[in-house]
C-alpha cells in the first residue's frame, strides 16, 4: 500500500472515529452556549468564513446568544432579519424565527454538518437545544444557455450548478403531480445531493429500481460532477450508456419518454437512463423544426457516424488492397499526387488524423476565439505546409477532413469520442485485409452492440432488437398525428 494510500485511509478512519463518538454521545453540545459554539468551531477547524455572532439578548431574563453561520453561503437579509432580529426584540422561542426551517441539533457533528449545508446555527442560554434554520443563499451564475448545445428555435435556458433551481426550471415544464422526485446523499468526504427524477406511471418500475440500487450501493469517497457517477454506475467501458445533457426542455422530453434523470449538486449536467444510440444521435433542435427538415437532419447524422468511421479505412483499402473498387482515373490521380510521399497510405493517414486530433483538442482547451483561430487555422496551415513538404497528399488531406467533419455532426461528446476509436481500429484491419476487413469489423462492432444494454434497455433498440412502431422517432421523424404513440416530444 503506498503513502497516499495510508493518508486516504488515516483520513477515514478518523472521520469514522468522529461519527462513533457520536453514536456514544461523546460531541453532545455542552448546556453552555460559549462553550457549544466552541466545540462547532473546533469541529470545523475554524475556518475564516465562518461567522460567530455573539448577541446579547434584552429581555425580563438577560441572556447570551450565538447564531453561526459561513459568509458566502447565507443570504445577509435572511440571516439579519429572520435569525438575528428576534434575539435582539427578545423572542423566547426559536418558533419565532420568521424565515426557514428549523431542526433540533443535539450534537455537535450536526451543528457542523447543518453549518456546512448553508444554514444558521442558533443557541442560547437557557435553550435545552441548538437550532437549525435555513438561510441558504449559495453564490451561483446566472440561468442562461448551454453553450455546447444551443438552439435556434425553443428554450434559451440551461441548468447551472445548483440542484434546487435546476429543478425549479424543470418543474416549471413538467407540471405533473405525477413527477417523483427522490434525494440521496453520496461521497464519503462530499456529502454530495443526488437526485433521481422520474414520471410515476411512464417511467418502467424496473427502470426506477435499477437507478435507485444503482446510487444507494455507490462505495464513492467524493462526488464534484456528474461524470464520476455515471462511472460508478457501470456499463461498457468503451460504449456511453447515459446521456448527458444541460437543457431543461431535453430533460423534460425524456422523463415523458419514460426515461429516469439523474441530478447532482453542483454540476449543470443532468444524467438521463436508459440512453440508447438513438437518444444519443438525437438533439432538441430535431423538435424545433419542420417533421421534414428534422428528418433530413437526423439521416444526414447517421450518414456522417458511417462516414466519420469508416471514410479513412475505405481510402485506405483502396489505395492497398482494392484498388479496382474506384474509378481508374480517380485511382490514378491519387498515385500520381502519392509519388513523392515517404510514407505508405495507412501511416499517411493516421499521422494526418492524429495531427487534427490534436489540433482540435488544443481548440477545445484554449479559451474561445482564440480556440476556434487554432483549430481553424492550424488545420489549414499544417495541411497547406504538409502537402507542399511533401509529407502528406491533398487526396489524404480531403479524406481526414471530410471525416472530421462528419464527426462534428454526431450531438453527443462522449459517443463523438467512440466514434474516433472505431475510426483508428477500422484502419488496420482495411491495410490489412481491405474491405474485407472492414465489413469483418463492423460486424463485430454491431455484434457487440447487439449484447449491450442501458438500465436494462437494448442499446440498439428500437433497431435490434426489431420494433418497427420505434422507428416513426429514430431514423426519421415522423409528425406526430400519423404516429401510433401520442405521449412525448412532437
């Protein structure tokens, strides 16, 4: 076991000591007010945030008060007006307090643990209890606009890093007593909100259990994003079983699918079980448009997930181990162009994708304009500089480019990042055994493909297993009045 490891494991087994001292009552707050306030700031390690106001309270009795709380995390008017206004006219009962909920706390961890969710803890002398009230005003950006999946036509809003108001901004289209909605804490050292949102009645029971046992049996030390759930909730290590997305209106579309969303505090990305490949190849924009047009779109994507993965194994085939399947003119115009290149075609264009690969991820890491001036102009420069070196062939060039084209037509991240994957394992087995071998290649691809399931739901339903009344909204989108199922987006 190495250092960090023990660290991880010292720092456990001392929070597990904390919360046993507990359970034996050994952090119950002291009667006297002064010396509770100080077991909660020990117990946070005062921190500097944390604000300790001490209050002298006038009243027939004279009596000592404290109301602790953290700076940025609570609302200054909820906190004066509704926590520490009653103390100084003297209110007798924490039932006076005008704003929040309130929650007995008997030990200290909980003042701590309450303390640290945002709220105000509230003693005096003379209470047989310490208080919880609820002033939370956590900072948080402005509701606006995914900037990775925008729209034309529909909503202009986005979920951003607080639970509470993204599911606010559900609610507000989804207006069902029907919608269940349930939390969970996880992480052992972030004590992290999750919450699993789905339709009673549309959503499959199965479905529901399946994601509920899935988050209860998480053995995770810290949650920060949503991605590290969907990593402890399993699946095909390479294939993206869950969806991801930062739309309300996406989010709502899918709980009337029958599908299940996963929140998490403190990340804008909303998971959404079961994902299949068709969930994964479509966007909201398909909604916002003319049946017509919307179906045009959605073909034109699968057209460019075929050609992202495949084009540069076919050209690679061709020019090695095919090459009576093209055009004699187009073939010999390719050798031509080819023979001053060092290189054979398959390392030609696996250096050329990964040239782009990197010049993308570059763009994707630099802040914005200047991102885009990378990615656009380092393509266009290296491939101009490439060709007159003499390094690379424009045939090449044209073939990387159309094929990192149509990846930028696939809506989802994660599955644009398995389609690179397939796309350098495909062109091997085309140097090697030509279209053979691609074809060879695909058919596992789908084999595989075939076995995989999301929350227990095919992967390539509704196309295999077999349903055809599932194709009216997955190859094409049919208008809703000439489809059988009436309920979900039109």
């Amino acid at each position: 076991m190495n250092r960090n490891a023990l660290y991880e494991l010292q720092g456990e087994l001392e929070v597990l000591a904390a919360v046993l001292d507990a359970v034996l009552e050994k952090d119950v707050l002291s009667e006297d007010v002064d010396e509770a306030a100080q077991q909660i700031a020990e117990t946070l390690g005062h921190p500097p945030d944390l604000v300790d106001r001490q209050i002298a309270v006038q009243s027939s009795t004279p009596r000592h008060a404290h109301a602790m709380y953290l700076s940025l995390g609570v609302g200054d008017g909820l906190a004066s007006e509704g926590v520490l206004l009653p103390y100084l006219e003297g209110e007798s009962s924490p039932n006076d307090m005008t704003v929040g909920q309130l929650k007995e706390l008997s030990f200290v961890h909980q003042a701590a643990q309450a303390i640290l969710d945002n709220q105000a803890v509230l003693g005096m002398s003379g209470w047989e209890h310490w208080w919880a009230v609820d002033v939370a005003k956590p900072p948080m950006r402005n509701i606006q606009e995914p900037p990775n999946n925008k729209v034309v036509h529909g909503p202009h809003s986005g979920f951003i890093e607080n639970w509470a108001v993204n599911l606010s901004l559900l609610r507000q289209i989804v207006r069902s007593r029907f919608l269940r909605v349930e939390t969970q804490t996880v992480g052992f050292w972030t004590n992290t909100t999750v919450v699993l949102i789905y339709l009673e009645g549309q959503t499959p029971e199965a479905v529901v259990r399946w994601a509920r046992n899935k988050i209860q049996k998480m053995g995770i030390r810290g949650l920060v994003d949503s991605s590290r759930i969907a990593m402890a909730l399993g699946g095909a290590m390479l294939v993206p079983t869950m969806q991801y997305s930062e739309r309300p209106d996406q989010v709502a579309a899918a709980l009337l699918q029958g599908r299940v969303a996963i929140m998490v505090d403190q990340s804008p990305s909303v998971l959404l079980v079961p994902a299949r490949l068709s969930d994964l190849m479509t966007s909201p924009a398909d909604y916002y448009q003319v049946p017509v047009t919307g179906s045009m779109t959605r073909l034109l994507r699968y057209v460019g997930l075929l050609v992202a993965t495949t084009l540069p194994a076919i050209y690679v085939s061709a020019l090695t181990v095919n090459p009576s399947f093209i055009p004699l003119p187009l073939y010999l115009t390719t050798v031509r162009t080819r023979l001053s290149i060092p290189f054979p075609a398959i390392i030609e264009t696996i250096l050329m994708l990964l040239v782009v690969d990197m010049v993308q991820e570059a763009g994707l890491i630099m802040p914005g304009a200047l991102g885009q001036t990378v990615t656009i102009f380092g393509t266009l420069i290296l491939g101009d500089a490439a060709i007159k070196a003499g390094i690379v062939s424009a045939p090449t060039l044209i073939t990387v480019t159309i094929a990192m084209l149509a990846q930028f037509l696939i809506p989802d991240a994660n599955l644009s990042g398995v389609v690179r994957i397939i796309r350098y394992g495909l062109i091997p087995l085309a140097a090697i055994f030509g279209f053979t071998g691609i074809i060879s290649g695909w058919m596992i691809l789908l084999g595989l493909g075939v076995q995989l399931s999301s929350a227990g739901v095919p992967y390539l339903a509704p196309l295999a297993p077999a349903r055809p009344g599932g194709w009216r909204d997955t190859l094409l989108r049919i208008p809703r009045h000439l489809r059988a199922d009436k309920i979900g987006p039109s």
